[in-house]
C-alpha cells in the first residue's frame, strides 16, 4: 500500500469552506464548549507548546 500526500492551493480551501461561516463557527464553539467541559482531551504533541510549558 502507497501511502501519497494531497496538496491542495488556497482557491481550493476557499471554495469548500465558501458560503460555510456560519457552520464553521457553530462547529469551532461546540468544540470550545465541549473541551471547556472537559468533554475533549489534546493528546500529547513533540509541536504544540503553550506559554510556559517547560516539558
């Protein structure tokens, strides 16, 4: 099995997300409010780091 990269430009991100906003956002503050909850977890990343991280 082959494992392949897609790279795709920025009028092909502008067309999916065109004329989506309003579902966007519902999506990103569902998300804010489920992980303010507790209800989400970040697994552990070696490239995110948050101010004041010493690990």
């Amino acid at each position: 099995m082959s494992k392949s990269i897609l790279v795709i430009g920025a009028e092909q991100v502008k067309k999916a997300l065109e004329k989506k906003e309003k579902e966007i956002m519902d999506i990103v503050a569902k998300t804010y409010i489920s992980h303010n909850e507790s209800l989400t977890s970040l697994p552990h990343s070696i490239f995110l780091r948050f101010p004041n991280d010493n690990t």
